[in-house]
C-alpha cells in the first residue's frame, strides 16, 4: 500500500516554512529503506479528523513550551530559544506532511528526498524516525545499502512481527550519530565479542580488529543478513540477528566488571566524553547540572540505564535468565583472561592498550551506605554470579 493511497492530509505547508527549510532537502534514517524492504506493516490511514488534531497539537507544541519555560522555570530565554526550536519543528513536521500530500497528484519526482518519502509504507514510520539534512543523492544510496539486511529464516528482525522491538534492533544496528562501531564479529577465526559497555571493550575491540585484523570483518554482513553492528549489541540480539545455528559454532565471550566501579566509570564518561557523540549531548547536559554522583545514581541514568541506553550488564551475556556466551572473563583481570580465550582459540597472545579511560578518584571514594546498597540491589545477580564486593 503506498502512501499517496492512504494519506488524507488537508492544506498546503505554511509558505514561509517552505522558502526556510525545504532548500535543504529531508531523508528519513537510513533503516526506513531495510524497514519497508523487509518488514511488513501495516499501513496507518490518517483521516481528516485525525490529521486536524495532530496539526493542533503541532501547532500549540512551541506555545506551550514557551509558556512552561516563563511560567515555571522564569526563564524567558530559555523559553523564547525553546519557542523557536519548537516553531521550527513544526514547520518541518506541515512540510513533511504537505509532500506526502503533494504525492497525490506526483507521479514523478525530482529530489532524492522525495523519492526516498515514495516508499514509505506507513506515515507512523514517518512521524517516528529521525530526518537527516544536507545528504545528496550518492550520499542517501550509500548509507541506504550500507543498512541492506537480508533475509533468512533465521533473521528475527524479518520474523518478528513485534514493530517496536523491530524498530528498536535496526536503530541499534545503525552506525550513523551513534558512537564509533567497532567490527567484533570475525568469522575467519570464528568469533564473537560481545561489548558490555564500561568493560574495557574498546581496548578488547581495537586489539582484535588490529592483531586479527581480515577483510572480511568489515564484509561480513552479506552472509550474515547484518552490516558492522553497533559495538553494544547485546548477545541474544546477536544470535538472533545471526541465526542459532551460525552462533553456535562460533566462539562468544564478553567482560564483565565490579558494579559499584562500573557506575563510577559511567559517570565520569557521560562528563569527559559523551559530548563528543551528538545523539548524548541533551543527556550530557542534564547529568552536569545534577552536580554530582548520588544525584546521578538517583535519576534514570542511575536506576535503569546502562551507559547510553536502558538495561543491566547481566543483560548483554544472557537470554530467559541464562548466560548464553562462551567465557565471561573480568575486566579486573582483563589481560588474562584475553589470553585464555586467545589460547582457546590457538591464536597468538593480544596485547591490550587502554583506551576511553577517565580521570577520576578511586570508587569507594564516592559511595554512601545509601548509594552503596543501592547499585548492590541493582546488579545482584552480577555480584552473586561473579562474586563481587565493594
């Protein structure tokens, strides 16, 4: 079902929005292109009535931003930046709407932007996925084969007829405004290393990528159904994006680490180095006016998130409450247990370097009795399992 077949979209876009923003051109993520491809959705008729409500709710989105920001914070800048910010969303999302509109009567294009809105199955997807500016048309067929997922009988992303868990796995296979993607998956030696964040799976990454270093590791996604998958794909994510059979035979292993030093490490990440990743910017900004690690322990990056999305550490290694990798070693003992995984595989010993560290102070320097208790109940099955102590 195409789009101009079920869109009902009344009115033009505002002038005044078309000469400001529609010279710079809109594509949608490059994971739309996988999404229609593979995936199939059922398309949202958006009727009279509904597009009208949500044109309201555009609309009175900057007011009434701008009126919390004076009213309730009295900040007038603040609340006169964030109406401008919120005015100029909302001009995107009736220009958005306008071209799917014009598409009626369109049957043939000329912009590369255009033409990628032409195979929009659903005006949801739309509304839900990030717009990206500035990209020609080479640009756009690039990043939309770097994303061509295939399919297989074994590939969950085309089984699954979960659409949120479908958009959640191909958003954290994309590598654009992520952080850098470290290839951990070479099939020449059969391996698999799965990346807990705050592990030391940068310095584990970049000594495999250089010791054992093949062409195929950037080629791997034909075979596999995948392209480079971002460095912090949990494990059953891997395995059920790779199929059981191909990860079975090869070799998984991860690190864990000392929880109460891991939350000490997270912190100081999100203050030194987050804001180099635009995606973690708004959240950097938020963890520094906390002011410091009891409120951060007490807020949401604290309580569910780990590193820069939701979960536990236990979370990466296992599946139904089991660990499914191979060898978990510990980051505390991280040059070792390198070795005997290298030694497992008869592969030469791996020098680690160390990399993405912070400067910070010993851990328990920054625990209360309160706090302490806290990240206790939050990773007690990784405590229990690996037998940690503060």
């Amino acid at each position: 079902m195409k789009v101009h077949e079920t869109v009902r979209c009344p009115g033009k876009a505002i002038p005044l929005a078309g000469i400001l923003l529609h010279w710079r051109g809109y594509i949608m993520d490059e994971y739309i292109s996988a999404f229609n491809r593979y995936a199939t959705l059922e398309a949202e008729i958006l009727n009279e009535k509904g597009y009208r409500l949500n044109g309201l709710i555009i609309l009175f989105r900057p007011i009434l931003r701008f009126l919390w920001c004076y009213i309730v914070r009295g900040d007038i800048l603040l609340g006169t930046r964030g109406l401008i910010h919120a005015m100029l969303k909302a001009m995107g999302e009736y220009i958005r709407y306008a071209k799917l509109w014009e598409m009626q009567n369109t049957t043939r294009v000329s912009h590369p932007s255009t033409r990628i809105y032409s195979e929009i199955r659903s005006t949801d997807q739309a509304g839900k996925v990030c717009i990206n500016y500035n990209l020609n048309e080479k640009a756009i067929n690039i990043k939309r084969s770097l994303l061509k997922i295939m399919i297989t009988k074994d590939n969950l992303l085309v089984r699954s007829t979960g659409v949120k868990f479908k958009l959640e796995i191909v958003r954290r296979l994309s590598t654009v405004d992520r952080m850098n993607s470290i290839p951990t998956i070479l099939p020449k030696h059969k391996l698999i290393f799965i990346h807990i964040p705050k592990t030391g799976g940068s310095s584990v990454a970049n000594a495999l990528v250089e010791n054992l270093n093949t062409q195929e590791t950037k080629a791997l996604s034909r075979p596999l159904g995948i392209l480079q998958p971002n460095r912090h794909l949990k494990a059953q994510e891997v395995k059920y994006l790779l199929g059981e059979k191909i990860w079975n035979e090869f070799f998984s292993f991860a690190f864990v680490r000392n929880p109460w030093d891991l939350m000490v490490s997270q912190y100081h990440w999100w203050l030194q180095k987050a804001a180099q990743y635009p995606s973690c910017r708004k959240d950097v900004i938020k963890i520094k006016r906390m002011g410091n690690f009891t409120n951060f322990l007490n807020s949401k990056y604290g309580q569910k998130m780990f590193h820069d999305t939701t979960g536990n550490m236990f979370d990466w290694i296992a599946e139904d409450n089991q660990i499914i990798v191979n060898f978990v070693g510990k980051f505390e003992n991280l040059q070792n247990d390198l070795n005997e995984v290298c030694q497992h595989l008869n592969l030469e010993q791996i020098k680690l370097p160390h990399t993405n560290k912070t400067k910070r102070k010993p851990y328990r320097d920054y625990y209360n009795n309160e706090t302490k208790k806290f990240v206790a109940h939050r990773f007690q099955k990784t405590i229990e399992m690996f037998g940690y102590e503060f």
